[in-house]
C-alpha cells in the first residue's frame, strides 16, 4: 500500500517564477522511508505537498488515498499527518512539560498512558528541558522536543525534514531507532529526509532517491541503496559524501 502518492505535480512558490517541481510523481509506500538527495532537487517541496502543507498547482497529491485539495479544515489534515519542519524554531508562554502534555491530551490516540509520555520523556532525553520554554533551550533540545511532539499527536503519518541535523551523533541514533521501532510496532507511516546516509540506510525500510530532471527512485532499501543509485543522486564518488554530508551539517547548526 502507497501511503502517500504525488501524480504529475507541478508547484512554484509565490515568491518564485520557476517552478520548483514540474510534472513530477513519485509513490510512497507505507511504513519507514528515508528521502535522500542533493540540495536543490525538490526534497523539502515534495514532503511539504506530501504533508498536504502546500497544495500544487496542478496534479494531485494523496495522502492514505485522500486528495490533500479535499481537506477542509487543518485538523483534518493533522489528524493524517504531522510534519516536523527542518530548522523549526517558535517561543511558546508554557514551559516544555506542560506543552508536552498538552499535546498529547487534545492530540488523536485514542487511549493515552502516562508511561507513553514519560518513555518519549525519557528516549528523547527531555527531562532538563521540561521546566523551561522552548525559546530557552538549544536547538538540539528544541528538534528532540518537536519530534516528541510529533509522536504524542497521534497522527496516522509523520513527515520530518532533517529532524535530527542538530542531536549528538548517539542521540541520532538513538532517536532514529525509536522513531523507526514504533513506526513499526504501531503501523504509523515515517517519512523522513536526512543527509546522514547511514541513518537513512540502517533505518528505513523503503527509500526515495532524488535525481535531477528525473522522478525519484523508490524501492526497497536494501535494493536500491547501492553505489551506483547513490552516486548517479549526488554525482561524486560514495567515498567524498561523508565530508560533504559534514560540510552540509556545520552550515545547518550554525
């Protein structure tokens, strides 16, 4: 089953002559699936439009066979999927506790433990945080925070753009495993972008590799995460990616 489905999009942003997508498709099956690509190939608009946040110009976008054009209100969209934007920063008056729990409370499970808040608590190393607001803690705290967040929600899917681009290199992975784990032990769709290609190898299942001028290549990770596909995406030698995955990952968290 395809969780989330683009056909012969096109979309150009207000503040944009060009298109940033054109007549482009990709289908995206259910479960953990990485998006991995270059700068510049469409990666943020297409979950962006796969999240129903924006809506094309022309084609259509289907999120768990629901045309995101056919939503009429943003809950209703919410209730489909969450998104974890990249870099997200906001001040709230709460304290990150009180905001926790208050997403989970007025958020779509249908039964609500306090072991489920307390474990997020724990795995996302949220305990200092708790007290303070989210203005007042360092963006590492902030991304583990929101991705919390997206969790305790309740939505049917998550999308997260670079979620983990500012965690310690043992909170990634600690992170990442969680979020794949209980993607897969409660049947929550993950789609998620990261330029870490070891995260993306060892914890999704499917993946979409973005090529220029060419529609994604999806397939299963193990199929498709090979030398040839990864370096026709990125066009240098697999063996130059990690400094230039490094290089990408100072200029985000600073």
């Amino acid at each position: 089953m395809n969780e989330f489905i683009l056909k012969n999009v096109t979309y150009t942003y207000p503040d944009m002559e060009e298109p940033t997508l054109t007549n482009f498709s990709v289908e995206i099956p259910a479960g953990v699936t990485s998006i991995i690509g270059e700068n510049g190939t469409g990666k943020s608009t297409m979950l962006l439009l796969a999240g129903g946040v924006d809506i094309p110009q022309s084609g259509d976008v289907f999120i768990s066979g629901k045309n995101t054009k056919d939503f009429v209100s943003m809950e209703e969209r919410q209730a489909m999927v969450s998104f974890v934007f990249q870099n997200m920063e906001f001040e709230s008056e709460e304290p990150s506790g009180d905001l926790l729990r208050y997403v989970y409370e007025n958020g779509f499970h249908k039964e609500k433990k306090e072991s489920f808040l307390q474990e997020l608590i724990s795995v996302f190393e949220l305990s200092n945080v708790l007290s303070r607001k989210t203005q007042e803690v360092s963006k590492g705290e902030l991304q583990r925070i929101i991705m919390a967040f997206s969790l305790l929600y309740g939505s049917k899917s998550v999308i997260m753009d670079e979620p983990v681009f500012a965690l310690e290199d043992y909170q990634k992975e600690k992170a990442m495993e969680y979020l794949a784990d209980y993607s897969r032990k409660s049947g929550m769709s993950l789609l998620f972008c990261a330029h870490e290609l070891n995260l993306c190898e060892k914890y999704s299942d499917n993946m979409c590799i973005f090529l220029r001028d060419k529609n994604p290549l999806v397939g299963k990770t193990k199929d498709v995460f090979t030398q040839e596909n990864i370096e026709a995406a990125y066009n240098v030698p697999l063996a130059m990616l990690k400094h230039k995955e490094s290089l990408h990952r100072d200029i985000l968290e600073n």
